[in-house]
C-alpha cells in the first residue's frame, strides 16, 4: 500500500497547488491523507478545502482549524487570533461556505489504520495530544509512548523528521504551505510492503503569495514583515 502524508498547508493556495502538480508524477497511491491546519496565515482556505473535499482527501482536524471552528461557534473571536496570525481570521466565518464548515466540524484529529501487518497511525500533533502535541526532531519519546503502533505520521511542527523509537517509526512530512526547517515545501510516501518512506521536496512560486500578503497586511508593517519572513526564510 502507498500512502501520501501531507500537513499544514495554512492558506497558502499556491503552494497547495504546485503539491498536487508534483504528486500528480508519483504514480498510483492507495490513500492519500491531510493532517491537518488549512487555516492560518495565510488566504486561500475556502478554495482549500473545497479541493479537498473534491478529491476525496482523508483530512484531518489541525489545531488552527479548531480555532476557525471556536470562532463559528462564538467560543473566541477573531481579534485574539488577529494579532498572532494575520488578518486572515478577520471575518473568517464569512469567507467560508456552509458545506466546507459542516465538513470540518466533522473532523477529528486522529485516524489509525492497518496495512500488510504495519499499525499505523496519522495525527496532527502527537498520539498523546492528537490536537496540539509537538513532537520535533529532538523532542525525547519511548518507544511506551507510542501504544504499540509500528509507524506514527505527524504534523503540526512544520519540521521533517524520520525517527525511531523502539520498533515505532516517527515520520513528520514537513509543510506544505509553510515549512520551518529551511528544508522546502515537502510531503512524504510511505509503501507499507517496503516499509519504504520517500521525502518529496517540491518547488513552488511565492512571489504571488508576497502580492497577497502586501494586499492583506496593508496598514500592519509588522505583519506584513512577519509573514513574509515566514514565507522567504525557508527557500
């Protein structure tokens, strides 16, 4: 069985793009799995998930994602958000459809499957905390923190990893939409019969983005800089 892993697109459209464009190249996948975080940041959401939502992706609820959710529900407002992330959240509720708000509501922050004797799980951040659990290339874990699984796929940090712990594999795939670890934009494919797993480094023009983020931010130097520095730092 092949798998695709990606996480943490957070807005960015272009780059989601320039992902299916490369995955297209990989030949046939079995089950293709999103882990999470389309919100945040960035502006593109809505197209996001709708694409998602097309190709009959497995998604996965982010932390970011939540925080959309809690601002629908009236559980928090945009200007907590606003401050940290952009004006991205200002009127978030408004800029998504109906059918995209049911379909996140529905998502959980955890899925496990089996395939050719390999238990596997997918979270957005850890198996301990699926929602907001940090696991980085140097965070300790035993292999007793990984209930018996042979692989764990993980986002949320933005940073590659491949690891063991014990007989338990650790994959995190990087971002797709914003990568921290000065390594690109990358998802990952898992084959369950090789217990292969292939990093996938890909391109994408940001220039664009930058547009967007001159667009959005104007009034705020501050954002503005800071998002483009989220943007460029990695390249």
């Amino acid at each position: 069985m092949r798998i695709c892993f990606f996480s943490d697109i957070h807005g960015n459209t272009y780059a989601f793009q320039a992902f299916w464009k490369d995955l297209e190249k990989k030949g046939r996948l079995d089950f293709v799995i999103f882990g999470g975080d389309v919100f945040g940041y960035f502006y593109g959401a809505n197209e996001i998930v709708t694409e998602l939502r097309k190709r009959k992706v497995h998604c996965l609820l982010g932390n970011h994602d939540r925080m959309f959710l809690d601002i629908v529900e009236g559980k928090r407002t945009a200007d907590e958000l606003c401050g940290k992330y952009g004006s991205t959240y200002r009127g978030i509720e408004r800029r998504i459809s109906e059918e995209n708000i049911s379909f996140l509501s529905s998502l959980k922050s955890e899925y496990r499957m089996e395939a050719d004797n390999t238990k596997m799980a997918f979270v957005h951040g850890s198996v301990a905390d699926p929602l907001n659990g940090r696991i980085y290339p140097d965070t300790e874990v035993r292999e007793e923190d990984c209930d018996g699984l042979d692989v764990i796929f993980m986002g949320h940090t933005h940073h590659k990893m491949l690891r063991s712990a014990g007989n338990c594999l650790l994959v995190n795939p990087g971002s797709v939409g914003q990568p921290r670890d000065g390594k690109g934009t990358s998802y990952v494919i898992y084959d369950t019969e090789k217990k292969e797993c292939e990093f996938c480094v890909f391109p994408y023009d940001y220039s664009r983005l930058l547009a967007d983020i001159e667009v959005n931010e104007k009034g705020n130097e501050a954002m503005e800089e800071k998002l483009k520095e989220l943007v460029t730092r990695v390249r």
